[in-house]
C-alpha cells in the first residue's frame, strides 16, 4: 500500500468539454489515484435554433451555427437546432421539451464517455462519478449503461479509504432534478457515514456544509450570503470526517475547517471553459509498520 493517495475533485462543469478535457488532463499531470466528478456534470442552458433553408436563427437573429458550437464546447450551452414547426411544439409542449433535452443530453454522455476513454488510455487513475442537482435524474442509470456506476448515496471503496456521494441539495430557488428537505438530507447522510469509520472517510456531497468560506452565493443585488446546507455542517462537526469535498456555489471557492476536518469547494468558472479543481493529498500514518491512521497531507485549489 501506497504512503500516499492522491485525490483531485472538481463539480459543476455543466456541459463544458473544455473544462471536462481539461479535468482528464489534469488527473495525468498530477498524477493523482482518483479523479472525482462532483456533480453538476452536463449541460443545464440550452439555447434553441430555428432552422429555415439553409440559414439559422435565434429569437428571430440570423447566427453562424459554427460559432454557437464552438462556444457551446467552451461554455456548455447547447444549441438544439429545429424547423419552426418542431419548435413552436417543443417549447408550448414541457413533456415534448423534457424529452428533446433528455435525448441532447444522451447524445453529451455518449461523447464525454468516449473522450475519457480515449484520455485514460496507459492511464493509472480511476475515476469517481457523482451527479448534482442540475443533473436530470435519467442521467444515472444512462451512465451505468456505459459501464460506469456513479455514486449517488453509496459508500464506496478508495483503496483502504471509503468516500460518501450524495448529489441531492437542500431546496433552491430554481426547484431543480435533485432537492429534498434539509432534515432529509441529514437522515440520508447519516446512514451512510454510520456504516463507516468517518477518520478513514472522504465526503464527496454537492451541496457545500453552511456557514463556511464555501457556500457563499451572490443574489440579485449583489449582496453574499450562506446557502449550504445545516444538515451537513451538522454531521461534519459530530462525525469529524477526513476531509468534505463540495461544489454547487461556484462563486465560492476556498478551503476551510469544521473543527478538525478540511473542507473544500473548488468554484466554477465553466461558461469560460475554466478548469477548477481540488488537489487532495492524504497520508498514512503507520507505526511498525501497520497503518495507524490516515492524514490530510495537503489541500489546495488549482485551476486552469
């Protein structure tokens, strides 16, 4: 067994390949144990195309298809390209238009999927999917169809550590695939943690614990305030975990501590193909020569 494990988290990449290439990259190049996905993971904005003839317009404006790709590889908007007819009935029918999105966002995982085929090629690193709350719940049994199971309210094994995933949030405004009541999410998570030695632990939960430098939002008038959950600073602080490792409030990267354990949350900055990620290095403490415990080595925010 290694003395080291090395652990690069990221979230809320949101449909961008670029930051999605660039998180695969990064994983090589710090030649990390596990990359692990956060959630948030695909395309949440979506931008609809009228097609006529040969030319293209949206709400009524001529634009270059070629340059709405581009920048949808980049920003993670996706542009879905229709007649007015199929239009006019997509967006005045929510089921018709929950299926077109679905069906976009199939074709996304089946691309993304390939792409990390091709990038762990003579790789040594193992990948950790979780979703989040912009994630449409089809998505998971989706992934699994490729072979690749994600975590979503399950203990699973990193080597001798275990890591928690829970993708579902406390309510949000914006009434999104993966939200249930605070006190819910405390009960879910404590299940989990119960089964499990918390000092030997990685959580891996979307939705950042309240409080913190972590979960700070921004609202319309540009005023900051917490969001994150209770629940979950609650369990940090009773069950003392090795080290949370968070996402959801992109404009609230930082480290921190719930009494003796490490938080983190890496931000978002996808709509500019921007790379954010946590860099986790955890320890083993061995006393002749059998593991006595494990330590948080290092935690830093890189981006690119």
């Amino acid at each position: 067994m290694p003395l080291q494990t090395k652990i690069l988290f990221t979230s809320d990449i949101h449909g961008s390949e670029t930051a999605f290439r660039k998180s695969l990259n990064a994983a090589k190049m710090y030649d990390v144990n596990y990359l692990v996905y956060g959630g948030d993971m695909f395309s949440k904005d979506f931008i609809f195309v009228m097609r006529e003839g040969g030319d293209y317009y949206v709400d009524g404006k001529k634009v270059n298809l070629e340059a709405l790709q581009e920048n949808y590889m980049i920003t993670g908007r996706m542009p879905i390209i229709m007649s007015k007819e199929e239009l006019d009935f997509t967006l005045g029918n929510r089921e018709a238009l929950r299926k077109v999105v679905l069906e976009r966002l199939e074709a996304q995982v089946d691309r993304w999927v390939k792409i990390q085929r091709e990038k762990m090629e003579n790789s040594n690193f193992f990948v950790v999917w979780n979703l989040g709350n912009d994630d449409p719940l089809e998505l998971d049994s989706l992934l699994n169809s490729y072979g690749i199971e994600t975590c979503q309210g399950k203990v699973i094994e990193l080597g001798d550590l275990k890591m928690i995933c829970e993708g579902f949030v406390n309510p949000t405004p914006f009434q999104t695939y993966r939200e249930v009541p605070d006190s819910t999410l405390y009960i879910r998570l404590e299940r989990l943690i119960e089964k499990v030695n918390p000092k030997e632990t990685v959580l891996n939960v979307h939705v950042p614990p309240f409080n913190t430098k972590l979960d700070l939002a921004v609202n319309e008038r540009k005023e900051r305030s917490h969001v994150g959950s209770r629940s979950v600073h609650d369990l940090i602080q009773k069950y003392q975990p090795l080290v949370g490792l968070h996402g959801h409030i992109h404009e609230s990267p930082g480290v921190d501590k719930i009494g003796e354990t490490k938080i983190a949350n890496p931000g978002s900055e996808y709509q500019s193909g921007i790379f954010r990620g946590v860099l986790v290095v955890i320890e083993r403490q061995l006393e002749k020569g059998l593991l006595r415990s494990f330590k948080v080595k290092a935690i830093s925010l890189i981006h690119g």
